[in-house]
C-alpha cells in the first residue's frame, strides 16, 4: 500500500531545513523517493546533506517560483524554504538519473533513461516517470528518453526561480544542476493518473504559423507580423506588448496548439516581444516558453482570473474521477506564470485544495513549464498548464 508525507522548512539555513524535512521522514517505514522543492536562493547541497543525515532516501527536485503550497498552508518566506513530498510502498522501485546540458538533448535523454533504468537494477521499462528539466530543450530530452523506453506516462515540470532570470536548479540525489535534465523512473502496480491542461477558452482567432527561428521565435502568423497579429487577437496596442509587458498580458491570453485528435490544447505562452535586436523582425517576433513549428495552426486563448483559481480544483477532480481506488498522495504542478497573475488570492487556491483532497498528502510547486499526457496524447511540453498526477493506494 503506498503512503506518503509532506515535511518542509522555512528555517534560516538551508543545512537547518534539510535537517529538519529528514526529521520528518526517518519516521516512515520504507521512504522510496523524495520530490524536494525549494527557493532559488537556498544551498542546495546544504539541503540534501541535511537530509541524508537522517536518510538515505533518492531525492528529486527543483527550484520553484516564490514557494510551494502544501496541507498545512503556503511555504515561502524571506529566509527561503523548502518542501519534499516522500512516497513509501513496498510495491515501489525507483531509479534516479541525471545530466547536464550539452551540444545534444536527444542524445542526452537517451543517456539518462538508460541510466535511470541500470539504477533501478532491471532492465524494463518503468510503469511511469517523472521528469524535472531546466527551461531549454525540454522536448529534446523527452524525445531522447522515449528513444529508449517508448511512450510510458509523463509527468513534471521545469524549474522556477522568482524573477524569471535564470535563476533556476534541478536537484537529483547529491548533484545540483543549473542547466539539464532529471528523471525519476517508477516501477510499480500502484494506480497513476494524470490530468494535464491548460483549461482555458477558445476564442474564434485562428492562424497559421508562418515563419519561425530558433524553434521559440514566433516570426510571423498568417504571413504578418506575429506581435501585430497576436495584438490584434486580444484588442491591444503593440506598444503595450513590449519586452517583458508581453509576458502579464499573455496570461489570460495565450495561444494554444491542439493534438492531431483534439484531445488536447498545448499552451505556448508568450514571454518576449522585440528581444531579437534586427530591424526586420523589431516589433514583430514573440519568444515562446516552448517549441513551435512553421505551417501548423495555433488558436488565441482567453481566460479569466477567477478562471485561473477555479481551474484547480476543476482539474484535481478530473483527475480523481480517473482513478479507481483511494488516492495516496496528489503531486500538483502549477505553472508560475499562472500563480503570478493569481498574486494575492493564491490562498484562495490553498483553501480549495484543502477542501478538496480531504486530509490527503498534497504538494504544488510553480513551474517554468509543465510536461505531461491526457486523453490518450502522447507525452508533451506546455506552459501556463496544470499537471495534476495522482498516486494511488494500491
């Protein structure tokens, strides 16, 4: 039967929080893996050695943007924090594998699936993995490790910092990485699910995808100008769309990209615009948080605020309704773009969740992007989404 605990720390020192979350989970009986999540400003290294003094249990994780909410309210602080989700089941094996960027995501992947898998001591592929990546390459990575175990169920996120600045760090066992990829290989019959979305609307803007550079660049929409047309989309003026104004704005008002089968709308959030420096594509490119491909439809997207906060608990039950037996434990990954227009009324998001999963472990950090599946998708990479996975009991 799978059980699991949160433990966190706002404590002033990073070695002190890690001391104090492997306090916490010296008490379980067979702690199988951590998801650990923390401020960009914490030593890292000091958090994980502060932990295993208490236990040698695999660790995973990342920065997260501004703190991380979990049963007992919102973890953050100016001394920073820290907050680790720990699963325990006799059922569970796990293998950890992690790299730094280099010349070849794909090839990266590869390499870290192949690792993961020889760390579990089998030779299968898992039941479900978790991957936790640095914003840049993420597909890449994701293509490289279904290279290696085929389409298994994804979940996880890129790694956050406050400010959007680089800031970010991913964390695998007693390595700190500032730029590349992590997994978390999971073998087990325990019940998984999934739900992954953007939940947001469509609006009757449509267009084609006409000149990109660089894979993130969005160049041109039906020929024109891609800033050009996307103000024109959301009823602004292009001069309120400069740098990082683009990136607020877009909150509410994304572009999405749907799966062959319309089972599901990617986001591509916007989050630069007149960052190229070249007089032909000044006021005209927008960077995206993820890949785009030229000759392919995008949809504008409209939400509301209140949308954002209710969108939570209307993902978490989807999620529940696809799950057969007792949930475990809910890891929910929220993006940070989305908790940053939510600001203020983040604690509405924290009382609907307690509410809804009713005294069962749950932890949600903020991410710089979201990766998993829905409907019968393939694995994929968004942002301003919502990956909300579910551990059962059994």
């Amino acid at each position: 039967m799978m059980k699991s605990q949160v433990d966190y720390s706002i404590l002033n020192e990073s070695y002190l929080k890690g001391q104090e979350i492997g306090s916490g989970i010296s008490e379980m009986k067979d702690p199988k893996i951590g998801l650990l999540y923390t401020s960009c400003n914490e030593n890292n290294e000091d958090i994980i050695r502060g932990i295993k003094e208490y236990s040698d249990i695999p660790v995973i994780g990342m920065t997260s943007n501004y703190g991380v909410i979990v049963p007992d309210g919102i973890v953050t602080g100016s001394s920073g924090f820290a907050a680790m989700m720990t699963l325990d089941s006799p059922d569970l094996t796990v293998g950890l594998a992690c790299h730094e960027a280099g010349k070849n995501p794909r090839a990266i992947g590869r390499r870290v699936a192949i690792e993961a898998v020889e760390n579990a001591k089998t030779t299968r592929a898992p039941s479900y993995f978790y991957m936790v990546a640095t914003p840049n390459n993420e597909e890449e990575y994701l293509q490289g490790i279904q290279d290696v175990i085929g389409r298994v169920p994804l979940f996880g996120g890129s790694a956050a910092d406050d400010n959007l600045e680089g800031d970010w760090k991913i964390i695998c066992n007693n390595k700190v990485i500032t730029d590349g990829v992590a997994v978390a290989f999971f073998y087990t019959d325990t019940e998984i699910v999934t739900s992954f979305t953007g939940d947001y609307e469509e609006t009757d803007h449509i267009g084609i995808i006409t000149k990109v550079e660089n894979d993130r660049s969005l160049l041109e929409i039906n020929g024109n100008g891609a800033l050009k047309e996307y103000a024109s989309w959301i009823n602004q003026d292009i001069k309120n769309l400069e740098g990082r104004e683009l990136y607020e704005k877009a909150v509410l008002n994304p572009i999405g990209i749907k799966n062959p089968i319309g089972s599901i709308t990617l986001i591509r959030q916007p989050l630069l615009s007149n960052d190229r420096g070249t007089k032909t594509t000044k006021d005209d490119s927008i960077e995206l948080g993820n890949k785009i491909v030229e000759k392919t439809a995008i949809i504008g997207l409209e939400t509301t605020l209140d949308n954002l906060i209710l969108s939570n608990v209307k993902v978490l039950k989807d999620a529940k309704r696809k799950l057969y037996n007792e949930p475990a434990a809910y890891i929910l990954l929220h993006s940070a773009g989305r908790r940053i227009k939510i600001d203020s009324r983040i604690d509405e998001v924290y009382k609907d969740l307690v509410k809804e999963t009713k005294g069962v472990p749950f932890i949600m950090p903020f991410t710089c992007g979201e990766y998993g599946y829905d409907e019968h998708s393939a694995n994929m990479c968004g942002g301003l989404m919502l990956s909300f996975t579910i551990f059962g009991k059994e």
